[in-house]
C-alpha cells in the first residue's frame, strides 16, 4: 500500500469520525454553557445541576441521530469494503 493511499485512507477516516462526533459535541458545549450561565445568574453550584442536563441531552441527541449516524457509517464502510483491492497490494 503506498503513503498517498494511507494518507487519503486516514484522512477519510479522520473526516468521518469528525462529522459523527460534532453534533454530539455541539450539543455537550451549548448545554454546558447554558447550565453554567445559570449556575452563575442563580449562585447554585451544585455539581449534579450541571451533569444531569448534559447527559440528558447527549443521550437525546444520540437517539435523534442514531439513523444519520447509521447512515454515515454504512456508506462509510460500504465504500471502504466496496474496492478493497488497493488496500491489499
């Protein structure tokens, strides 16, 4: 297998795991901030105010974008196993 290959095969690799996580992380970031511009308006820091929302909402984006996901990684695999002969020599 040449470097141009690994480098094009790593890179689309790279690029797909990127796209699957961001939303998740997006959602994470923005609940996060969002709690924590309470916590500091209200003067409430208890740690289980800012975990219990975030879970919350990482677990109900994960089941809203479990189909894209699927989607993503089928296409992701198909197109990988689809020609496998460059991989090989």
């Amino acid at each position: 297998m040449s470097p141009e290959t690994v480098v094009q095969l790593t890179r689309h690799t790279m690029e797909t795991v990127l796209w699957m996580a961001a939303p998740i992380l997006i959602v994470a970031t923005v609940v996060s901030l969002l709690v924590n511009v309470v916590q500091v308006v209200t003067s409430i820091q208890d740690i289980t105010i800012s975990t219990v929302p975030r879970l919350a909402s990482v677990a109900i984006a994960i089941l809203l974008l479990i189909p894209w996901l699927l989607r993503k990684i089928t296409t992701f695999a198909t197109l990988l196993f689809s020609d496998f002969h460059p991989y090989v020599t």
